[in-house]
C-alpha cells in the first residue's frame, strides 16, 4: 500500500496554499468575488412591488424599453410626491444582495435574488431590483418573503426626481450596479410585468434551494464617495495702474506715436531732379 512520508504531505499543502494563492490573486484582479451560494424559498408567484398584490392605486408612467427604460417607474394615482413614503414589496421569496445608498442617479438601491420553477421543471433565478428608495428595510444576506416591505418610494438622491419607484427585472445575474457592461436588451432584462403576469401564481413546494450569490462585480465606479464641495464666488475688482511722472510720460507718448517713430524715407535720384 502506497503511503506519503510525511515530507510529501507537508509539499503537497504548501503547494495547495499556493494554488489558493493565485486563485485569490486572480480573482482580486479581475473584481469579481469568489463564488459562493446561499438559499432562499422557492418562489410560490410574483407579485407587483406596490399596491400588493396587483399594483392597486399605482400606474406605470414609464415602461420598459430594450436600450432605454431598462425597468418600469412605478407612480402613486395622486401624481407628484403623493406616493413618497409609500411601502415598497418584495416582489416574491427570496435574498437580499444588494442594500445601499448608490448615490448619483440612484440613491437608495435593493437587489432580490429569487429562485423559481419554470415550466420545463428547471429552476431558473432572476433579480429584482428596487431603485429610488427613500429608506430601506433589508440588509445584505437577510431572507424575505414575498410582499414583504423591502423599503420605501423616495425621490432620488437629493430629490433629484419627482417620487417614484424605478423597478427592474434582470435574468443575468451578472449586471448589479454595472448596467454599463451587458447587453440592454431582452438578453439580460425582463419586461417586468410581463414577467410578473406570466409568473403569477407558481406551484407552492415550500422549500429551499441554493442560490449562487457573490456574482457581482465589486467596484461600484459611479459611487460617489466625496462630499460636495463649496466653490467660493468669484468677484472681479478694478485694476488700479501705477502713477507715471509727466516727464516719462511725455516720453512714452512719444515713442509709441507712429509718425515721430517711423524714419523718414529717403528720395531718390529722380524724385531729386525731378521733384521740388
């Protein structure tokens, strides 16, 4: 029976904790994290992320578009601020991955990652994401079931909008903060309630199932981290010149007159003979 001294079995680790080495290095240069799982209820339905379960006393204002609106911005009947401050739900079962104040364009942002059966008997995940917050309810790695209040309708960072909630469904689960990098287009986006209708009522299993989470990349580059800064007014004042003697002066105007400065032109032969 073959066995390693243990000599062997010390290379063998120190060549194992290398591996991990690079492995951690790689993925420290590429900004992703590595990957890893958690679970979530499988989703029993997908309901609208206000006025549950059908979006009563809401409307959307303005709808999905591939390479445009990439999600649905959801108002109150009341027009204008009326819906501020008005719950916001998870839209199904599932985690929460993202939970922060994203800052410019977006303010406060949650992310859902849901698990699902499609009709073929897969399970298929999507994200639902939750844009515009005035507060937010979840944390990072919490466990939310659906209609569970995720937040609250705000208007942006700094007011930025009128109050409305920006709500997306994505199949790729790759995007996170970084629309920028995938296609926008019905590759990587869902038509929310086209979704939401075609995915209503599921079959209720109650139970759980792993989710891959860690798929997003880590820098956030249109965060912004810096505090605004004060530019002070600018104030123009008259500019005061140096008092010149009279006699320097008499000589400045001199030169720079442009008859006593030029040089007369000498005559020629022909303009002396010929010329008085």
């Amino acid at each position: 029976m073959f066995c390693l001294s243990p000599r062997s079995v010390s290379l063998r680790q120190q060549w194992l904790r290398c591996l991990f080495s690079v492995l951690a290095l790689g993925f420290a240069a590429t900004g992703l994290h590595a990957q890893s799982y958690s679970t979530a209820m499988l989703a029993d339905g997908f309901d609208y992320p206000v006025g549950k379960p059908g979006g009563a006393g809401y409307y959307v204002y303005r709808g999905f578009s591939p390479n445009g609106h990439l999600g649905e911005d959801w108002n109150g009947n009341g027009g204008g601020n009326t819906d501020e401050g008005d719950p916001v739900y998870s839209t199904a079962h599932g985690v929460v991955l993202f939970s922060e104040d994203y800052r410019k364009g977006w303010g406060n942002v949650v992310i859902i990652r849901h698990a699902y059966r499609e009709k073929t008997g897969q399970i298929a995940f999507v994200d639902s994401l939750y844009g515009h917050l005035k507060v937010r309810s979840v944390k990072v790695g919490q466990q939310v079931a659906r209609g569970q209040v995720v937040g609250t309708i705000g208007c942006g960072p700094y007011r930025m909008y009128a109050a409305h909630l920006h709500y997306e469904i994505r199949k790729d689960l790759r995007v996170g903060m970084r629309r920028d990098l995938y296609p926008k287009t019905y590759s990587t986006y869902h038509s929310p309630r086209y979704f939401m209708d075609s995915h209503r009522s599921l079959r209720m299993e109650s139970r759980r199932v792993r989710v891959p989470i860690n798929t997003f990349l880590k820098s956030n580059p249109n965060r912004v981290t810096t505090s605004t800064i004060d530019v002070p007014e600018l104030t123009t004042r008259t500019t005061v010149r140096p008092k010149v003697p009279e006699n320097v002066q008499g000589v400045i105007q001199e030169e720079t007159n442009i008859e006593s400065a030029t040089p007369k032109k000498a005559k020629s032969l022909f303009e002396k003979l010929f010329k008085p």
